[in-house]
C-alpha cells in the first residue's frame, strides 16, 4: 500500500483521506437513519384505542295503565288519567264496530308500550285487537274499551246508559261485567268545583214562603 501511494501523483495523495472522511461519514449517517427509521415503525407510545363511551340512558315508555274507581253504582275501570271506561253493546267479543264519527265521540283506549293494571282491575282479563287503521286498542275481558270526550274531567261518568250510535254505552265493572245503574256520585264529584260540596251533597234550600204549604195546582 506504501509503495502504491509512493507512486501516486500528488493531488491523488491528497484526495484519498478526504475521500475515507466522507465515506466514514456517510456510513455513520446511514446507521443514524436505520435507527431512526425503526422508532418511527413502532407503535406510538400515546396512541391509544378509541375511547370508550359510557352507555345510553335507559328510556322508559309510558304505556297504557287500567286502574279502577270507586263509584255510586260500584266501583268501575278508568284509564291512567282517571277518565271512565266504557263497553259498547254493539261491539262482539274482541270485536269493535264503532268506527268514523263513532270513535271521534267514544275514542277506542289504545295500547301504548306495556299494558299494565293497578288497584281492583285485573291484569289477565287484558287483551288487544287491532283496528281497522292498524292501531292496537285494548280488550277488559273481551270488551273492546273506550273513552267518552263528554267526560270533561277525571272520575266523571256522563257517558253512563247513553245509547249514542244506536246501541247502550256501559260502565265496566272489574270482573268484565257492564254496569248498567246510573252513576251519580262520582260524576256529581268531578263536577264540583273545588271546596264545594258536590251537588247531591249540598243542602237542600229553605223552602220559599210562597211555596209553603203548597202542593200542584
């Protein structure tokens, strides 16, 4: 090797440590960039799964309620607002036959999420038919069940006896059975403002002097 540079011109001499200069660096270069190029393939460290999210509210669907009340005539089904239940002799078992104009007066009561009975009613006498526009309206015994928009108020029975739409409307009682005395109490009671006495309750008043003592003429 001696010999050899010995007969190398000068300008060659010089150029051959420059030359092992650049290439021992561009090996070390290259060992730096094969160290970093293996950080940057793994996994970062803060690279983290996806974030788990907590679980939806439970929501709970209001459904149709029976409950019972107590009325002069017995005690009867109403719905979870208080309002009177009806049969209609028209309808068959399990059958409805009030429709149109009928079911805008006498609204069928309609199942909505879970049925569910509470106070005297019972929960096995339930059941559901379905309409002739697809909604569910729901069964006491076999009897197809209805509102009456004449009942203003909760607890009030002025439907009680009507034979609107050519057939009698009926109290239900909780055994399935219809109703058919007049239900005055709780009616009067609904009516009644609040701290008044209901009508059947309140004192009769003092005769009138010119009435006294006197009969039909």
């Amino acid at each position: 090797m001696l010999s050899l540079l010995t007969r190398m011109p000068v300008p060659v001499k010089l150029g051959v440590p420059v030359a092992a200069a650049l290439m021992a660096a561009a090996c070390s270069s290259g060992g730096g960039t094969a160290a970093g190029g293996g950080t940057a393939t793994g996994n970062p460290a803060s690279t983290a799964g996806p974030a788990s999210t907590s679980a939806p509210a439970s929501t709970s669907t209001t459904g149709t309620v029976i409950k019972t009340q107590a009325g002069s005539s017995g005690t009867f089904l109403v719905d979870g607002s208080g309002h009177a239940l009806y049969l209609w002799a028209a309808d068959g078992m399990n059958m409805s036959q009030c429709t149109g104009a009928c079911a805008g007066a006498w609204p069928p009561v309609l199942a909505t999420g879970k049925v569910t009975v509470t106070g005297g009613a019972n929960a096995a006498d339930l059941g559901t038919i379905t309409r002739s526009d697809g909604t569910k309206q729901v069964t006491y015994d076999g009897h197809p069940l209805y509102t009456f928009v004449g009942d203003s108020a909760a607890g009030q029975t002025t439907g009680q006896g009507s034979d609107n739409f050519g057939a009698k409307w009926w109290l239900v009682a909780p055994s399935g059975a219809k109703i058919t005395s007049a239900d005055t109490a709780s009616g009067a009671a609904a009516q009644a403002p609040a701290g008044q006495a209901p009508a059947s309750q309140a004192p009769a008043p003092a005769p009138s002097s010119g009435n006294a003592g006197g009969g039909w003429s």
